[in-house]
C-alpha cells in the first residue's frame, strides 16, 4: 500500500471513525471513500471529481487538502484518458526601483531654511532701529485785526414751514389674504401631482445581458449541505462545498457537466430566473446541461 492510502486509513482511524460515519458527515458515498484508501481509482468518478472527493476527505480527517493532493498524484500516476494538464502561472517578482529622488529634499531643504530666515528675521530678531522723538517748534502766526471781530451769540429764530399732512391710503388687507391663500392652494395642487407622479412610475427592472447563440448562465443553489463540482466547457468553473442556502457565482458557457453529492437538494437557475431541478435523486448525481 502506498503512502496516500496509508495515510487516509490511519487518519480515520484515529479519529475514531467508520466508513459509514465518514460517509454520513462528509456525504460522499462510501465505496468511493473505501477505493481512496485501497487506491483502486477505476471505482472513482471521473478525474475532475476525484480532486474534489480527495479534498472534502482530507478536510474532514484534519490533514492538509494540498499535501494530500500530492500524495494523490503520486499514487494515481498518469492514466491515457486523462486531459492535458495546464501548469500554473507562477507569480512574477517586480524588482522594486524605490530609491530617493534627492533632488525633492534639497529643494525641500532650500525652502525650509528661506521660511526660517523668514520667521527668525521678523519675530526673534532685535530691532537695531531706535526712534528720536520729534521735535516741535511752535511759530507765530501774524492776524490781521479785521479778522479779530467776534460773531454775536444770538442766534436768528428758525423759519416755520408748513406741512401737509399725508393722504389716507386705503389698505387693502382682505384682497391680500385671498391672494396668500390662493397661493398656498395652488402650491398644495403642485405637491399632490408631483406625489401621483413620483407613485406612478414604476421602478426600472434590470435587463438580462445578452448572451452569444448556443450559451447559457447557471447558478446552483444548496438546499442542504452538499458538494459540488462544475465543468463548463471541458474546464472546471467551481469544486467545493456549499451550506444550506449558499449559491455558486453565474457560469456561462456552451455545454455543463455537475457533479454532486445530493440531487434532490441541488436547485439550479438559468439567466431567465427559472429554478428548477434536474432530478429527485438523493445521493450523488452527475448531470449534463
């Protein structure tokens, strides 16, 4: 037995589990956990689910999804029916060119310093100026005596004029309150046909994206705990678990194989918002669309 086998059947056993309590808490069928662990992978689905199942089982015995993966490729080797595989892309590594622009700081410097000689001169510095009083001269001015004649303090009595006093006006009080009310009222009116207006247009509804001829849009909904695996097109879109509830992102594509635990509980919707289900079977299922 080699180490991928090995190491499965020891993580079961000590967590302290049976095939068929694996089977009930990772929901995948039992004849596919037993031919893991004996490494008879002709009794496995198809490749792009066997990933899948070898993963969900790692999780659930606490070992490493990844190294387990490894251990998998070792152990199944290169079968003739298996797809090419695609190598990933390995990050590259940008050279950082960071470095100081040092012309910035000395201009940086050269404006500091003005600003401080600026500051220093006009509130530290002493004033070297120091002020004399002025000196004042008085000077005589020589008055002719024609200009020496002193006004009288009597004073002319003011000259009455006659006023007129103002016309009554006639007021007109009633006339401007009907004009205010009939303003109020009119505002009232323009309210209540923006209110009507604003109720009767009906909210826009969303447009579906137009789709190239021969494709579709899925989305898969879990009505309960289920693990699903989907292929669009010959490439795998989605492999993982999904909660009660939960829903996969909209794949679009020409043709979709789905692979899943549970058939009964795995609601699909297509890009005219139609759930359906493509069968009533309770275990696992694999469907082409």
């Amino acid at each position: 037995m080699a180490v991928f086998g090995d190491t499965l059947r020891q993580a079961r056993s000590y967590k302290g589990v049976t095939i068929r309590e694996a089977e009930a808490a990772t929901r995948i069928n039992r004849h596919h956990l037993a031919a893991l662990e004996e490494e008879n992978f002709d009794g496995l689905p198809p490749l792009i689910y066997q990933r899948g199942i070898v993963k969900n089982y790692a999780t659930y015995l606490d070992l490493d999804p990844n190294k387990l993966l490894q251990f998998y490729e070792e152990a199944r080797g290169v079968q003739p029916d298996d797809p090419p595989r695609v190598s990933p892309l390995q990050p590259l590594e940008m050279p950082n060119h960071f470095a100081p622009n040092f012309a910035i700081i000395a201009f940086m410097v050269f404006v500091s310093a003005i600003v401080f000689a600026w500051l220093y001169s006009a509130y530290f510095a002493p004033s070297d100026v120091t002020s004399t009083p002025a000196e004042v001269i008085a000077t005589v001015t020589p008055v002719d005596a024609d200009a020496l004649v002193v006004p009288s303090p009597t004073v002319a009595p003011p000259t009455a004029t006659p006023t007129t006093p103002p016309s009554p006006t006639a007021t007109n009080e009633p006339e401007a309150t009907a004009t205010e009310e009939a303003t109020i009222e009119a505002a009232s009116a323009s309210e209540a046909e923006a209110t009507i207006e604003e109720d009767v247009i009906d909210e826009p509804t969303e447009e579906p994206t137009a789709l190239p001829e021969g494709a579709a849009t899925i989305k898969i909904t879990a009505l309960a705990d289920i693990t699903v695996d989907v292929v669009a097109d010959g490439v795998s879109v989605y492999s993982g678990e999904l909660a009660q509830g939960e829903s996969t992102d909209w794949f679009s594509g020409s043709s979709f194989i789905v692979f899943t635990s549970s058939g009964v509980n795995t609601q699909f919707t297509n890009d005219r918002q139609e759930d359906f289900l493509m069968g009533y079977d309770e275990g696992e299922a694999t469907y082409e669309l």
